[in-house]
C-alpha cells in the first residue's frame, strides 16, 4: 500500500515555501500527502523558533500526535525547520516519539534520512548549513502545486545580528540564490499558472547575486510573460537602495504595499537591539517611498517590552505608528531565545508589556480598520486567487495584499478585474464587479 505523510508548518511564508518543496521530495520516494491526520505513516513538523510559544506549541502537538497513535502503527516523526536547527539533539531529550532532526538548510536530505531511518530504526540528525547544494537538488523537482500567488525563496540567512533574532544562528549567514535559477523557476511556475510572485528572504532587500541586486532582479522577473505581480518580503531598512525605492514609482507590476520591520520607535531601544539606524532613517526612508509612489502602503512588526524599555519608548513607538500609519502590524510581545544576546537582559515585567501590548494593538487595528474603510466605495483592482468554501464566492486580493471577496461565478482564477468595494471589515474587503454595477 502506497505511504501517506502529514506535514504541520508552523511560522513564516519561508516555512511554507519549504513545505511544499519537502512535499515535492516525499514524491520522490512515493510518499502521497494524507488526507485525514490519523492516517499517516510519517509526519513531518516543519517548525518555528521565533518565539518561545512558537517552540512550545511544537512540543504540544507531537504530544497530541503521540495521543492519536497510541494504539496504531508509530509513524514516522521528523522535526524540521528552525526549531530543529536550534535545539539539534536535544530535541530527542524533550520528546521521544521524533526519529528525524532535520534542519532548514538540509531537508532536501529527507528522502535519504528516511530510507536510512527504515533500515535502520536509528535516530538521525542533520542540521548542515549547505545552501548551495539544497538549491541545487530543489531545482531539478517537479512542483506539484499550482497556486495564482506563489512564493518563491530567492535569499536565506543573515548578517544583520539584532540580538534577539535567532535567524542568523538557525538560517546562517546571507545567501542569495542565482539569478537564473530563479528566473528559470518563476517562468515554471508563470507556466503553471502563478500570475503572482512573492521574493522570500529573512532580509530579502539585501540580496545580491555577484553584483546584481535585488531591484534588477525584479526588473527581470517583471518581463516574464503572465506574471502580472511582484511583491518582496522581508527587508531592513538600511538594505534600500535608490534604485530599488525608486522602482516603486517605475514598474507598474511591483505592488505598492511594503513589508517594512522597525520593531521600536525607540532610538534607544533600536540601539539596544542592534537596529543600525534610529527613528529618523526610518522615517525618512518612508518619505523616499513616498515621494516615488504617493499611495504606498507600509505594514511593520513590532517587539513590545524589549528589555529596557520604558513608558517614554514605548510611546515613541506609538508616535511612530501614527506618524506612518501602518495599515496592517505583527505585533508581539518581547520573547527570550535561547543563544540570542538579548536573553543576557533583564526582562520587563509580562504585566507592563502585555498592557503596551494592546494598547499598540488597539491604535494598530484602528489603522487597519480605517484604511479597509477608506477602500469603500472606490474601485479595487483585484488578482482573484481561488474560489472559497461557498462556490459562489470569489476570494482575490487588492494591490495592497488585503483580501476581496465576490459572489460570482464568472471569473476565473488568475484573472484581474476592478472591484466596486461595498463593505469592510478589519480583514477584508467586500464587492462587486465594476461592469455589473
Ligand atoms: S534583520 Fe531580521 S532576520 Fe536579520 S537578525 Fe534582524 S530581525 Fe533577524
């Protein structure tokens, strides 16, 4: 009987990305995705470690997976992604039931540890940091999704050290993948029907392939026949250069919506945590984006309660939120990583930051809700991406990421249309088409 495996991704659009490649892998040795949880012959935990709920959750689940199989066949565990890079062995310490480590830089091993792992019945761990040669067994699989917005990891890695980012120690140094290599995967996927591209990386505004950055990359990309999108994430702003602000103004399929962390409004916290650069190089890189393209869009993370911070930062970080007004926010409160320099901090109290914490939140969703509103009304220019639950609703989503919603049956995927917006909500935008009003 064929064998069955059930992936979990916890985390960021990097761990997805990752995730349907390591599904493309378990083709390979003809493993097919199970459809029900309690019925797999592997599982495949593809992990977060940004937080320590994050990292917590992971253990809780493998000990609800544990529970399901407590009277059937033991699948197969593997722990994958930055979790597995971080806590390597002493992952077998904290739960039993994992047989595989594997970590971001090395999953493209999984066929092999696994096959290893059946004849064996031995534990294995494999947390290289080899990039290149990960990229180079991607390429040559055959991409079994098809999806109208795709993802696709063009840099990995980092070299910034904000101390309390375990990135550089789980994804290791900056590592931009080859030009062509990419080209040549987003014209597979413009093939198989993606008309928009998502640019990954952990610091994707600094990639760089031997001289060609990330703006003439993107150049590249935009002549590509149907891809009709082109959207970036994650930057530092201090990785911009005038030729990347000003494509903003230049190419029409680069989306104005900006993913653009600052974490504190704080010059002394963004000092505390290694930011290099203060509020002003902020906000004056905002108004650069500005000039080029007036309706630009700027969403952010925030870190509440970093060690040291007090009333007076955390209010500049509201002043800074109202004076960018961000239409869309990850916030959270500050979490200790285990090998970061941060953790050597005295902490906040969690009472103080969780208050700080909602009270960002409140002003944050404000923001939100009131750009969402500010779309009634008006026409939206709409990617539609697949149809929902309800086969008459249409979902896509506008230039500035936020999801549409239609009733109709005349579209197809893939298809951009202007949308009348009638309503809004915090999340969501709701309309009609242009033509049948
Ligand atoms: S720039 Fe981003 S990925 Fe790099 S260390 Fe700082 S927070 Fe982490």
């Amino acid at each position: 009987m064929q064998k069955k495996f059930y992936i979990k991704t916890f985390g960021c659009q990097m761990n997805e990305y990752d995730s349907n490649k390591i599904c493309d892998l378990m083709n390979t040795i003809s493993f097919k995705k199970a459809d029900h949880i309690d019925d797999a012959d592997c599982f495949i935990f593809n992990t977060c470690h940004i937080r320590e709920k994050a990292t917590q959750k992971v253990y809780s689940d493998i000990g609800k997976i544990k529970k399901i199989y407590s009277n059937k066949k033991k699948p197969i565990f593997v722990l994958a992604g930055c979790v597995a890079q971080a806590e390597s062995s002493m992952v077998f310490e904290k739960s039993d039931y994992v047989d595989i480590v594997v970590g971001p830089q090395a999953y493209h091993k999984l066929p092999g540890l696994i096959s290893n792992f059946l004849k064996t019945n031995e534990k294995l761990i494999e947390t290289d940091l080899n990039v290149d040669e990960k990229f180079d067994t991607l390429k040559n699989l055959k991409n079994t999704e098809s999806k109208v917005s795709s993802f696709i990891t063009i840099q990995e890695g980092c070299d910034k050290f904000c101390k309390f980012c375990v990135v550089p120690y789980t994804r290791g140094p900056e590592y931009s993948r080859n030009h062509k290599k990419i080209i040549e995967e987003v014209e597979m996927l413009a093939d198989q029907g993606t008309r928009e591209i998502i640019l990954l990386g952990q610091n994707v505004s600094a990639y760089n392939d031997n001289g060609l950055s990330l703006a003439k990359l993107i150049k590249k990309i935009s002549k590509i026949k149907n891809i009709l999108r082109i959207r970036f994430t994650t930057s530092h702003p201090n990785d911009f250069d005038e030729e990347l602000i000003n494509l903003f103004g230049e190419e029409q399929k680069l989306m104005p919506q900006l993913h653009l962390p600052v974490q504190s409004g704080s010059d002394k916290i963004l000092k505390l945590m290694n930011r290099n650069h203060t509020r002003l190089d902020y906000l004056k890189l905002i108004e650069k984006f500005r000039k080029v393209k007036s309706d630009i869009q700027f969403s952010s993370d925030f870190i509440v309660g970093y060690p040291g911070e007090t009333e007076i930062d955390h209010l500049d970080t509201i002043n800074l939120v109202r004076e960018v007004g961000f239409t869309l926010s990850y916030s959270f409160v500050y979490s200790q990583r285990p090998g970061t320099p941060s953790t050597e901090l005295d902490k906040i109290s969690s009472e103080i930051s969780k208050q700080r914490l909602e009270q960002l939140q409140g002003i944050l969703f404000k923001q939100q809700i009131e750009f969402n509103h500010s779309m009634v009304n008006k026409e939206n220019i709409v990617l539609f991406e697949n149809r929902t639950k309800d086969s008459r609703q249409f979902f896509g989503r506008n230039e500035y990421m936020t999801p549409v919603f239609i009733e109709n049956t005349l579209i197809n995927t893939g298809e951009i249309k202007k949308i009348f917006i009638e309503n809004a909500n915090r999340n969501n935008l709701f309309g009609k088409l242009t033509e049948h009003i």
